[in-house]
C-alpha cells in the first residue's frame, strides 16, 4: 500500500508487515519444532507430577501421625513453594547446569506443596473406626494400607493429581530462563521476534490444549479406579 497523507497534512508511514494471531503457515513450516517442544513439555510436566507423587505419598503418611509433623511438613512445602523460580533455578543451577534436571527439580518441588495436601487430606478422610476394623481383623500396617486407606483416599488423591499436573503444565514454560521451557519457548521466542503474534499464540494454545487433555486423561484414570464411588440406580 502506497503512503499517503494523514489529518495534519503529513505523510502516513507504510503499512507494517502482516502479524496475524494465528498462522496455519507458520503451523505448518515449523512443525518439527513445535513437536519437539511438546514432546519436551509432556516429559518435564510427567516426570516431575510423578516424582512429586512419590516424595508427597511418605510426606503425608509422616504426618498423618501428628498434628505437630503435619504443621511441620505442610509449612515446609508451602514454604518451598514461595521460592521465586528464578532464585529456585540459581540455587540449583550450580549442580546441573543449564539442564532439564534442573527444571526437573524446581517443578518437583513445587507440586508438593498441592500433592502433600491433598494426600494428606484423603489419609485423614480414612474413618478411624474403618482402620481399627481391619486392624482388628489382623491387617497388618502394609495391607491396611494398600487395602483400606488407598482405596478409601483415592478420590483426594487423584484430585490432587489432577491439580498438580495442570499447575505444572503452566509452570513448565518457566524453563526458558535455562534454555528448557517446553512450549514456553514459542512464547519467549515470539517476544523475541518482535512480537510475532503466531509464535506466542501456538505455543499458549499448545499449553492450555496438554493441561486440557492431561485433565481429561486423569479423570478418565480416575472414574475407571473409582467406581464403586458412583451409586447405581
């Protein structure tokens, strides 16, 4: 489009370079990279759900056995959890570098602070009358837990799941500041490319899509191990 002249008499600039929202185009040409970055994403978001669920699951038990372990231990994750990402990244960064461990770690411990809680909360949820029963029963403390406590703080607990794993798919983006960020590095990289809208829309879309098929997912996992919560009519 040609210059012309504006309200004062001066002469508009020239149309800038088309910067769509969303571009198939750009879909399409980079491809490759949006797979690798997803596959990165899926990878740090599982990976640290998963640790995080094996660490929080003897946290809760720990302090399922006191009311002063379970301040303790609830302090002490939320207390992880107020850890900037920047600061949590340079305490660790001296012990693996510019790494995905290194994001890895940082995400692993901010799912304790939701997993420990909802743990926690379904253990608590067991009736104590429930647990004497089997204790009665001669139960010993293995069984009663896998047979009695687990099934009856699955609910709690695939709940925190649930939760723990959609936080972490947004948190995963905060890997950029050490070069692995999953989808986060569409988003940074099209702050870099003089706001290339395309670029920051796909990699959002691509994190809000892997939170919405990871929930959906879950509660499927969920709703197949918890049937015998549904009453049938």
């Amino acid at each position: 489009m040609s210059a012309g002249s504006g309200p004062s008499g001066g002469v508009l600039a020239l149309d800038e370079a088309p910067n769509p929202w969303f571009d198939a185009g750009y879909v399409v040409d980079n491809w490759d990279t949006i797979l690798r970055y997803t596959g990165e994403h899926v990878r740090l978001t599982a990976g640290a759900v998963l640790l995080g669920a094996l660490i929080a699951l003897p946290l809760a038990l720990l302090a399922r056995r006191s009311r002063l372990l379970s301040g303790s231990v609830l302090s002490l994750s939320t207390l992880i959890y107020t850890i900037p990402s920047l600061a949590m990244f340079a305490f660790i960064f001296p012990f693996t570098g510019l790494s995905s461990t290194t994001v890895l770690i940082g995400l692993v411990a901010y799912s304790l602070v939701i997993l420990v809680r909802n743990f926690l909360a379904g253990l608590q949820g067991v009736p104590d009358d429930v647990r004497e029963a089997a204790r009665g029963m001669g139960y010993g403390p293995m069984r009663r837990f896998v047979q009695v406590d687990l099934p009856l703080a699955l609910p709690a607990f695939m709940a925190g799941l649930r939760i723990a794993t959609v936080s972490t798919v947004a948190l995963t983006t905060v890997g950029v500041l050490v070069g692995h960020g999953g989808l986060g590095q569409l988003i940074t990289g099209g702050f870099n490319a003089n706001f290339y809208r395309a670029e920051i829309v796909t990699g959002t879309v691509g994190c809000v899509l892997l939170a919405l098929v990871a929930d959906v997912l879950l509660a499927g996992v969920e709703r197949l191990l918890t049937s015998w919560t549904r009453v049938r009519t």
